[in-house]
C-alpha cells in the first residue's frame, strides 16, 4: 500500500506540471478575453478549460519510438558504353 501512495505522488506532480503549462498556454493565446471578462472570471474559466484538457491525459512516460535500420538499396551498375558500329 505504501507504494502505491509514493507512485501516485508521482504522478500528481507530474499531472500538476501539465496543468501548469496548459494553464500558462491557454493565458497567453487568450489575452483579448481578458479585457472582456475581468481578470478574476478569466483566471477561473482558464482553470476550469485546463482542468478538462488534462483530464484524459494519461501520466505515464512518453516512450520513444523505436527507430527500424534502413534497408541497403541495391546498387545498379552503370551500363558499358561501348562505340557504335561502323556500317560499310
């Protein structure tokens, strides 16, 4: 039991990081709203939009791609050039 509260800090943390940069983000691209609203409904109804982005974001570690070798193209080899024949 005492594992699982150690991992769900973890990811509280990181669930709080992404909220902060939706957050920040969402602030930032609306600023002509904020005139409109005031400064208090706009930091709320921001919260509120962020809290719904966030919510099916899953808090797992982004895995990286794993990257398949090229396969070798094959060389096709240049064609002799050889002189033309004379006609007699």
């Amino acid at each position: 039991m005492a594992k699982e509260k150690k991992a769900g800090k973890k990811n509280t943390v990181a669930g709080e990081n992404i909220l902060k940069a939706v957050t920040e983000q969402l602030s930032t691209s609306l600023t002509s709203l904020k005139g409109q609203l005031g400064e208090k409904k706009f930091t709320k109804r921001i919260k509120k939009a962020a809290k719904k982005l966030v919510a099916g974001i899953e808090k797992k570690p982004v895995k990286k791609a794993v990257t398949k070798p090229k396969k070798a193209a094959p060389v096709k080899k240049a064609a002799k050039k050889t002189a033309p024949k004379k006609v007699k």
